[in-house]
C-alpha cells in the first residue's frame, strides 16, 4: 500500500526553510539571521481511524523516539505488527529533539497518508504533512531531495601567485579541489566575479584547508574560484538544483532579449531550492520581498506550485507572529498578497484554508502598528524597506499603507473564497483608502507624497506605482500619476532590478509595452554588457569598473544573482505573448498577444497542466492552447480557443 512519510502540517517546510536560513557565511564565519526563528513541534502525535480490508502486518519507522498505539495498546517502532480486517485506531507519539518529528509505516493494508490527522496549537484537529518524494523507510524528509550535476571549469589561468578558475557561469553546489599535497595551506577565494575571487583579503566566502590530498567544500555560490598553495590542483563542481521543466519559453527578433530570457530563467532556477532563497552567493536567506515578485515569475517560467506552496510557509513558520517577516513590514504584507495571488494562479483552496489562521494573526499584528490615524508604521524592532531608494520615511509612509490597503483587500477576497466574515478588512480597506487621499495625495503635484510629517512634499515613484498596480488610485488620479510621475525624468529614477519590475508592470498595465521593450534592452542589457551570466542586485549604469559589485559599504557585498530581477520572463509573458488568468487556477484565461517593437515573438506560458503557445509576426497570429477555458483577444473581437487546435490569422 502507498504510504508516505508524514510530519505536523508546515513542520518540514519551516525545518528546511530554517537549515536554508542558517547556511550564510561570510569572511570565514558563519553568519545567522537577525529575525526570530520558529522552531518545529517536537513532540507531536498523528491519529487515524482506518478500515482494514484484510489481515496483515505493518512496521513503523520514526524520526525520532515514541510508540505506535493500535486499539489502545502499545506497540514498539521497527517491530512487526499483526492487524486483524476491520476498523482500528491508531496513534502514533514521538518526539525529535534536533531533527523532524516524522512517522512512515510500511504495510500491505495500511499506509500513512493525508487521511491521518494531528492537533494545531489551539487543540484543532488537522491533516498531517507529507510529501509525495519520501515514499520508503530510509527516504529520509530531513534531506531535500535535489539533483546533481558535474561541471568541470571552463578555463584556468595563472594569476597572482596562484590559479584562477572560470565556471562560465554561476553555480551553486560543492567544490571538489584534488590533487593537492596535504603538506601545504591552501587558500580557496570564491567569487562572482574575477575582481572578488583574485581579491583574496576582501572575497566574501574564503575557506583554508590543510592536511588532506583532496577536499568537498560546503554548499556554495560562485563562478570564479582562486586557489593559492597547489597550482596542479584539479577542480570540480557538483552543481546542485531542483529538476523542474521550464514550461514556459520566449523567443523573439532580438537576440539580446532572447538572452536576457535565458540570464533571468537561470537566475531564477538557481535560487530555486527548498524555499526561494535570494543572493544566492551572499545571504542564501528567504526574503519575503524578493519571494513575492518570484512568485510571479516562477508561474510564468514553470508554474511550480511547489516551490512556491513551501517558501509562504516558511515565511509565516509557526505561531505565535509576534514580529514583522524578515523584521520588515513590507515583507509582511506581501505575504498576504502573495497568498490570494498564489489562489489565482494555482486554484489551491485547501492550502490557503490551512494557512487562512496564519494569516489573521499577522493581520492582527499589523493592526497593532496602527496609529490613530488607522496607518501601520514602524514600531520597536520593524524595518520599513520598500527599496534601496532616497525616500522620506518620515512617519507613516505613504507606499506602506498601498501596500496595507492591499493587504486588506486580499484578505477579503481570501474570506470570500473560504466563506469567512470580510467585514473587517472591507472596512478597513475603504477606510484607509480615504485617509491615503486625504493625507498623501497632492494635487499640486499630480502625485502622492511620500510622507505629509516632514513637510517636504517629496514624491518617489513607489507608492504611486503600487496604487496603479493595486487599483487604489482612481481614473483621474491615476491619469496624473502617468503624467506626472511615470513620465517625469525629474523624479528619482529607480536602480533596483526589484522595483523596476514593479515599474514596468505599472507601465504594462496603462498599455506602454514600448516602455518595457526599452527598458529590458537598456537596463537589463546593461548587466548582460558586462558580461553577467545571471541578473544582479542592482545595477547603477552611471558607475563602471569594480564599483558595481560594491554595495552595503563594502567592495563585493552585491548580490550578482538576485532573483528579484527576473521579472522579464513575466513581463514578456504578461505584456507581449499577452497570457494572464481570469478564473481562480487559470480555469478561465485570456490571451491579447501585443507585437510592439517587436518584428516576431513566440512563445509559451504554463495554464494548469498544459500552455498556451503564442507566435505573433507582422503577418501571421498563431494561438494553441493544450487546455480548455481560454479566450483569444484581437482587434477588439474575442474567439475561443479549442483545446489542441490552432486559431490563426494571416495578417
């Protein structure tokens, strides 16, 4: 019978989301997160009441230490066990006090599964989890299951009294150094760039080694790779990854965007791991921020629910919520968009019925921040992030409360889905929708100011982007915004590839693909220039040289693989093979495929468990859809698309 390991429901997404957040190092030492870490439940039991069909026998594996009750007897674990045909219950104790608190029982006529049950902290009982990978007893849920794949450098060149070592690109996984006398120190340098790996005093990971012929170093990041002390070293790499298929494509006249396709695909895939981590050689963390947008574009790239399912919750862990996610209140309330975004895309009710508890907490922590004004601000301990910009963060901000508004807004939809009372978050919605006018928007300046306490009246392009994006500026204001804001050279620009995916989503909104065109072949194409293999964490092309890897004070503190700047694979998606949801889980959906600049794009965009195949040329549109519920846009007309069949316009 099928059975599988099963586990306190989130317990195995919190343990690894937990081992993902402890592996940063720098500079020779470890590095732990500075937010607070939840930990698993460790002492746990799983019930069930089950019909056996027929005599048979079971073993019971744990992660951990406990006993198995049939029938109100108890029962060792690893010792075989009669059960009689009928109806039994079972109960199974245990407890781990350092890994996961697990169970699996291997037996002809019984298995564990999803019908067994636990407790939640308030006494309610609740589905196990489990995972469909760990389907024996020595799978082990404590390891994640990845792939492996060996890369050998592509180059090596002596430098500065030792040898540097090109990958060709980043990767990330263990180092294999052989080949070396045990006698002698050797010095590794790790790099995403030449610059960081020959700077051996200021490389951010380094590692010495002495008194072996050969050595796999920990999990790391890097393209470039320095080795002093062995210039006969032989070097080899055991990438390591999630094997997923990229469902979605994109190709086009411009092989410079057909490039930054690939750049982004691979920088989002590399930082897809147990949970999406972010700067994959420096923190190695799950940032709540950088999540929410790679959200997006994980749909875009190859729908993988999974990955996406796991990191919201690690990012909410346990109970009790009693601080903002990574410490910062954006982060938090892009939690709770990213949850009813996530129903969009996937459909997945009982998954948000699950987390639906969490949630409400963390809503209730946010309107402990309130002021008397009804705007959440920063309290003892919270960061208010939004971006690495110049903005006026004096007192309530104006962006916070978008993002407030529309947290608000998805949680009364996320009631409506479950049947739940929204009053609360309507209200609260519409409320301080009319404060934000009332207290932020300027008419003077066709804008919304970032803070009205300062009494400078400055206007940054965010909170105005998120209320284009989340539908809380009106058709007036919103017309004022596009002229005013998203036109304005006058207005900082922005540097972050994080929040120019924000922008160009706004600019895609209001219709201006030109604007997106520009952008991916100018800023993006400036990374791609320097001969980045994945999207950095910002990038300024008014610096030059070594000063683009330098940030937080530091020479090579940047990030050179950030999956907050992937957002081309959903921007030419979205805006220019023109796919996007209309039904909860893309059971309806809409394709308004758009040439632009373009001389031909084709594509494809995950729905459910097929694509939608778009080609677009001056002369021809071709459509194929491999599922029902879709509905092609052209020339103000909409035609069905038939599941497997083609709809094409010669033009």
């Amino acid at each position: 019978m099928k059975s599988y390991w099963i586990w306190n429901w989130g317990d195995w997404e919190v343990f690894h989301t937990n081992l993902v957040n402890s592996r940063r190092e720098q500079y020779g030492m470890d590095y732990p997160p500075f937010w607070k870490m939840y930990d698993v439940d460790r002492n746990v039991t799983f019930f069930a009441e089950k019909e056996i069909a027929a005599d048979g026998e079971l073993k019971m594996y744990l992660n951990g230490k406990g006993y198995i009750k049939i029938d109100g007897i108890m029962y060792p674990d690893r010792k075989m066990i009669k059960v009689k045909k009928g109806k039994h219950s079972f109960q199974i104790h245990l407890m781990n006090l350092k890994g996961l608190p697990s169970a699996y029982i291997e037996s002809e006529v019984i298995g564990t599964d999803g019908e067994w049950f636990t407790l939640d902290s308030m006494g309610k009982r609740v589905q196990v989890g489990f995972d469909e990978r760990y389907t024996a007893p020595e799978s082990d849920p404590e390891k994640f299951p990845f792939s492996y794949e060996t890369v050998f450098p592509v180059s090596a060149e002596n430098r500065n009294g030792g040898v540097l070592y090109d990958f060709g690109k980043e990767l990330f996984g263990f180092l294999y150094v052989e080949n070396v006398d045990p006698k002698c120190k050797i010095h590794i340098s790790y790099g995403e760039s030449r610059e960081e790996a020959l700077d051996t005093d200021f490389s951010v990971v380094r590692e010495d080694v002495f008194g072996k012929s050969a050595y796999r170093l920990r999990q790391r990041a890097f393209r470039y790779i320095f080795i002093t002390g062995s210039e006969k070293a032989r070097l080899l790499a055991e990438l390591e990854y999630q094997k997923i298929e990229n469902i979605g494509s994109f190709r086009c006249d411009n092989e410079d965007i057909n490039k930054i396709w690939d750049m982004c695909a691979y920088t989002l895939k590399l930082n897809m791991r147990e949970v999406l981590t972010e700067a994959v050689k420096r923190d190695r963390w799950l940032w709540g921020g950088d999540a929410y947008q790679a959200f997006r574009f994980i749909k875009y790239l190859c729908a993988d629910k999974e990955t996406t399912r796991r990191s919201l919750i690690g990012l909410r862990s346990k109970e009790p919520f009693c601080e903002h996610i990574n410490t910062i209140t954006d982060y938090s309330l892009f939690w709770v968009i990213g949850l009813l975004e996530y129903y969009e895309n996937y459909g997945d009710a009982d998954f948000i019925r699950a987390i639906y508890p969490r949630a409400v907490t963390l809503m209730n922590f946010c309107k402990e921040r309130e002021d008397e004004n009804g705007f959440i601000r920063a309290r003892s301990g919270d960061w208010i992030f939004i971006d690495w910009s110049d903005i006026d963060k004096t007192g309530a901000l104006c962006a916070e409360q978008m993002l407030y508004i529309a947290a608000n807004k998805a949680m009364c939809e996320i009631c409506g889905i479950l049947g739940k009372d929204k009053t609360e978050y309507s209200e609260k919605a519409v409320k301080l929708t009319e404060s934000v006018n009332d207290f932020f928007w300027n008419s003077e300046k066709g804008a919304y100011i970032d803070s009205f306490e300062s009494g400078k009246n400055n206007v940054t392009r965010h909170a105005n982007i998120f209320a284009i994006l989340y539908d809380i500026a009106d058709k007036k204001q919103r017309g004022e915004i596009v002229k005013h804001v998203l036109y304005n050279d006058g207005i900082t620009k922005i540097t972050t590839p994080y929040f120019k995916g924000y922008e160009l989503d706004a600019m895609g909104k209001i219709g201006d693909t030109d604007y997106i065109y520009d952008m991916i072949t100018s800023y993006w194409k400036g990374m791609l220039d320097l001969g980045a293999t994945t999207v950095w964490e910002e990038y300024n092309p008014e610096i030059s040289g070594a000063a683009h890897y330098a940030m937080y004070g530091d020479k090579y503190q940047k990030s050179l693989c950030h999956a907050w700047g992937a957002s081309p694979i959903y921007l030419l998606g979205r805006y220019f093979l023109g796919v996007y949801g209309t039904d909860r889980g893309y059971k309806a959906f809409k394709v308004c495929p758009t040439l632009g600049r373009f001389k031909f794009i084709e594509g494809a965009v995950p729905v459910r468990d097929g694509k939608v195949y778009v080609y677009l040329s001056a002369k021809r549109l071709c459509v194929r859809s491999d599922v029902e519920g879709g509905v092609l846009l052209w020339k103000g007309k909409e035609y069905k698309l038939p599941c497997g069949e083609s709809v094409e316009f010669n033009l």
